[in-house]
C-alpha cells in the first residue's frame, strides 16, 4: 500500500505567566504576527485548570465531525449559533458535527455552528481531531473566553477542490497554560505516520466493494426451510456449520478450531418443545389462540411444562397474601404484568400447586418465540395473554377490563379454558465455526481481533412452524463471511492476526461465545478487540452497542460514511461473553428508529424475502471498514 501523511497539526502555544497569589496578571499585546483578525482584547485571566472556550466552525463540505479527545472534564456544552441550513447539526460534550446536503457543498454554500464549552483541564494540553468530507473549505476557530473577553487560540482553514481527495483526519494540539493574550507561532508540519490518508482512501475503497449479493446468497441457505431454524445440536445446524467452515477454507482462512479443524465442538443443555403449546376458551363460546401471535408460553424466565381445564380465577396482582391452599390444580390469572412481581408469581404458584398461570401482557404482540434456553422450566404450563384473551376471558361476565383491578381477590369468572404445553431439557452438541488470517507484522500477528456472528437460530415449532432466522442472525453471519471472501479477493493482510468466528447457541443464552471466552483458542490477553454482528438485515436505524474504543471506532466508522446510528453503551448480544472479560467489543445491530426491535424478530416473517439488501450492503461495508482499522493496529 502507498505510503503517504496525515496532516497532524501540533501547536504549542506558550505564554508568559507573570500571577501572584490572588492577583491579576499583567497585560501583554498580541503578537504582532497574530492574524490581522485576531482580537486585541486585553489580557485573559482564568482559574488554572478551568477554560471556557468558543469553538466555531464552518464549512462547504458535506460533513463534518469535530472532537475533544483525551476526555478532559466538560462542565456544559451548548450551542451558541448556527448559520445557514444545515441538515444536521448537534454540539455535545464530544463536540460539534454538522452535516448538509451534497448537492449544496457543491455549490460552495457554506453552514456553519458554534459550541462554547467550559473544561476543567486536568493536562495544559488539549487535543483535538477534525475529520471532515471530501471537497469544500471548512474552517475552525477556538478562541478562550472570560466574560466579554476573548482571545484568538486558533484560526485554520483547510481546503480542498477535488471531490475524490482531501478527506483528511486532523489532529492538533492547544497548550491552554497560563494566561492566554494571543496567538504565536501556529505552525502545521507533516508527520509521518502508520495511518495515512491515501492509506485509509484504500480501506474505504475495498470495504465499499462489499457484494451483498454474494452475502444475500448466505442467507438464503442458512435461512431455507431445508435449515430448519438452525437449532442448536440438530442435525440442520450441522449443515449449517459445514457450509460456513467449507465456505471458509476456500476463501483462504486456516482452522482455528481444535484438531486442525474448523470447529470447537462443545455440549450443552438446552429446552426444547415436544408438543404444540395450546390455549383455548372452552365455555361459554370456543375461541382457540395461536402461539406467539396472540400469546406467549412462557412468563418472565419461566417456561411451564403440563396441562390444565377448568375455571379462571382472577387474582389480582397475585401478592404473596393472595394466594391459598384452596388454589391447588385450579387456573389463575393475574396483571397486568407490570403490576405483578413474577418471579414470587411463579414460586407461590408451584409452592401452592395450581395448575396454570395466567399473566395479562399490556404488550398485544405479537410475542417473540424464545429458544428457551434462557428460561427456567417449571412443571405448570405458564402463557403471557393479549389484551384480546383477557377480552375474550371476561365473555359472560358483568366485568369489564376496566373492572380489573377493582375486583377482590380471588374472584371465579365465568369462563372455563384448556391449556397445555410440553417441553423437555437434552443434552445437545454446539459448534463453533473459526477461520484464522495470520498477521502480517511480526510485532502485531500475536494480537487477535475477533469478528463473529451467531449463526444459530429457535428452530422450529412442533407443528412444522419454521423460524428461519433470515435478519436474526443469517445476516450477520453473512457479512462475516462476504468480508473473509472480500478480503481473500484483495489480497489484505492485516498487521494483527483476525480470527473470522460463527457462533452457535445465542438464542440458547451465549452458549457458544460463553463457551470460547472460557476455553479460548487464542489467549484473551491477546483479543484486543471483538466486533459483533447480530440482526443487521431488516429494520429502520443502526444501533452501536458497547463502551470503549472499539464500539467508538464503529461510531467513528458510520461517521466516515455518513451513516446515522444510535449509540448504547451495554453490551447486547454475544459480545457479552468479551465484554464481561474485559475485552474491548461492540456490536452492529438494526432495530426500528423508536429502538424497539423489528416486529418479524424471532417470528416466521423473518425470512430472506424481507432482507432489506441497503442494510445488508451498509453494514458489510461498516463491518469490513472497522476490522480493516482494528486489525491494523489503529
């Protein structure tokens, strides 16, 4: 790769400092080499370690992202005026970004926002970063403020006039010491560095030729019927694994798993459904219910296996006092739920042995179906209802759904219904698929980056219901595997070693990454860094889960291509497992714009059919931007 700069401007701005205990100090002029803009304000005194500073940008590119690094204290942040009509904008204790349309940074039309902030500096330095677009001028300015008082700290404009260069990422440091009067010396000199912006213009370039066709092609083999939900230790999710590995070795990765293999088998427990869950109102009517659409075999982290008939009995919120011994075999129903504490619900349940539980949901579903391997199972069958059921379950009654929580407790309705579900705890075998990219730098190839998705999905339900898991997660798995043939394609090897995983037994409580982070392969004090990617294929916004620089380093990445995101700082999927081992991780997952999860999550509608390719393209491309970063030292 071409060796070329990054543009790091380093300005030391030095002072002298003539203070006396409780004093002012002297005024000194500005230099008389200080822009001839600059302002003649009399001499600044501030408290030492405390600045307010103004930082004023402007620019005709089409974004731009400005940062305070080394986290000294902010005290506020806030916006003090925004000129033009920019797309967006936003100043926040990180800083200030600012976008606006590509057409008018074109055509020269400048936006600008300003942000005063007042640091608590723990350092006499502060470093800053810009990281701006392609084409345009975009000018900073920080000048330290005291009252009506200001002095011009830093005053640069960078230009550039071709729309394929220039998308440079400067960093620049201020020395805030003393009292600040003005500005000399301001300099800009070019270092050498192992990152390079030609360098990073090759990253973009290679990580924007990710096929999402070819990724597409993944999913619908991991996401057919023939798969069968990919269940973990089903004979389907074998086939699943052996695609993957197979897909693996001749894309150019060595075996990382044991025994010269692919794969890290391991054995497990999961729960799995032996008969169709059943709900229904006997009497008065007959009203059947579909599992999953209109209620849920499971309540909280509890999954109930048996049968009951008979009468429903309204128990209120089901507080311990509210249960008895004359409730032995008999139906109960409580809620709405997020009145009922559910886990006594259950212990008073099984203590008092009734024969079903009831919990009314103020959620109308549809309920996710769980691959159970989070939940408890107890031995009465447990359903979270619909508003529609509890409808239906008041039929013939004097009561109303208002009339709810005005009832006593106990109180036997009228209507009579029949419940059952059947499950069963089994041993059942795992397997990791893992491919290894040796690094090329004999002073990096022992750090490993990780990137990995889980491949496993919930199966399918005893009635031939197919859970085929397009988004959730043959997605991820297939931008996991488009980047190993992307990268085998270009010819990339990154300085660190990268171990390409897919993890099976997500849906069954991280069983597969768990499993890894306590028998890894690789020493963990060497994992600098794990990248997950879950459920990327429908949806309306990408969210970044986790803290730390490498969820950073994939905000930074969706800033690059100016993709929006929403952060959240817990970790949500299998980089729990490296996470909790205190390895830098983050996660690439698509929900709803509300930060809900999409409605087909864990249903039959998750199928290849409602892949939506956008997403797919955009966080292969995310994907295969950030590990180029990660594995390559930065």
């Amino acid at each position: 790769m071409k060796k070329a700069y990054i543009l790091q401007l380093i300005l030391l701005l030095s002072f002298t400092l003539a203070m006396q205990s409780g004093c002012a100090g002297t005024d000194t002029p500005p230099p008389t080499d200080a822009p001839t803009d600059a302002p003649t304000a009399p001499p600044v005194q501030q408290t030492p370690g405390e600045r307010t500073m103004l930082v004023k940008i402007s620019s005709s590119s089409d974004w731009m992202d400005f940062r305070i690094l080394d986290d000294p204290e902010i005290q506020s942040a806030e916006s003090v005026n925004v000129t033009g009509n920019p797309t967006g904008h936003n100043v926040t204790e990180a800083g200030i970004s600012l976008d606006q349309p590509l057409a008018d940074a074109e055509d020269g039309i400048s936006v600008g926002v300003s942000g005063r902030y007042q640091i608590a500096a723990a350092e006499d330095q502060i470093r800053f970063s810009l990281n701006k677009g392609c084409i345009g001028i975009t000018s900073v300015r920080i000048s330290m403020l005291d009252g009506d008082s200001s002095a011009l700290l830093f005053d640069y404009d960078y230009q550039a006039t071709e729309t394929t260069s220039g998308c440079e990422l400067i960093e620049f440091v201020l020395d805030i010491s003393g009292i600040t009067v003005g500005q000399e010396d301001l300099t800009s000199e070019p270092i050498e560095s192992e990152y390079s912006v030609e360098e990073d213009s090759t990253y973009i370039k290679g990580a924007q030729m990710f096929d999402e066709d070819e990724a597409l092609q993944h999913i619908e083999f991991l996401a057919s019927d023939d798969l069968q939900g990919r269940l973990l230790g089903t004979q389907e999710s074998l086939e699943a694994g052996e695609y993957i590995a197979d897909f693996f070795e001749e894309n150019g990765l060595q075996p990382a798993g044991v025994d010269v293999s692919y794969f890290q088998p391991f054995t497990t427990t999961i729960t799995k459904p032996i008969d169709q869950a059943v709900l229904a109102v006997t009497s008065p009517g007959s009203h059947t219910y579909t599992t999953h659409s209109e209620y849920s075999p499971r309540v909280g982290i509890h999954v109930g296996t048996g049968g009951a008939d008979g009468p429903v009995i309204w128990l209120g919120q089901c507080r311990p006092s509210d249960f008895s011994g004359s409730l032995a075999g008999q139906i109960v129903l409580c809620g709405p739920q997020s009145g009922v504490n559910i886990r006594e619900a259950v212990s008073n349940a099984l203590h008092y042995k009734l024969g079903g539980l009831l919990i009314f949901s103020e959620d109308d579903g549809p309920y996710p179906r769980s691959g159970y391997g989070w939940g408890k199972l107890i031995n009465i069958p447990a359903f979270t209802i619909s508003r529609e059921i509890i409808e239906d379950l008041l039929e013939g009654s004097q009561y109303g759904l208002a009339d709810l929580n005005q009832l006593k407790a106990p109180t036997t309705l009228t209507v009579t219904v029949s419940m059952s579900s059947s499950y069963e705890k089994v041993e059942a075998q795992g397997r990791n698929v893992l491919g290894l990219l040796p690094g090329a730098d004999d002073a990096l190839k022992d750090e490993y980056v990780i990137i990995g998705a889980h491949y496993d999905h919930v199966g399918a339900d005893p009635d031939g219901t197919v859970f085929n898991g397009a988004s959730d997660n043959a997605s991820g798995t297939a931008v996991v595997m488009e980047i190993a043939r992307l990268w085998d394609e270009q010819g990339i090897r990154p300085a660190r070693s990268v171990v390409f995983a897919a993890w099976d037994g997500e849906e069954m409580g991280l069983k597969g990454a768990h499993y890894y982070t306590d028998n890894p392969i690789f020493p963990l004090g060497n994992t600098v860094a794990f990248i997950n990617v879950d459920s990327i294929g429908i949806g309306d916004l990408f969210y970044i889960y986790g803290e730390g620089a490498v969820a950073d380093q994939l905000e930074d990445s969706a800033a690059i291509f100016s993709i929006p995101v929403q952060r959240r700082p817990q970790a949500l999927g299998d980089d729990i497992a490296f996470a909790d081992e205190g390895i830098l991780s983050g996660s690439y997952m698509v929900f709803l714009d509300n930060g809900n999860y999409y409605p087909e999550l864990h249903q039959p509608e998750d199928d290849t059919e409602n892949i939506q390719l956008d997403l797919l393209r955009t966080a292969g491309i995310l994907s295969a931007y950030s590990l180029y970063h990660s594995s390559n030292g930065n």
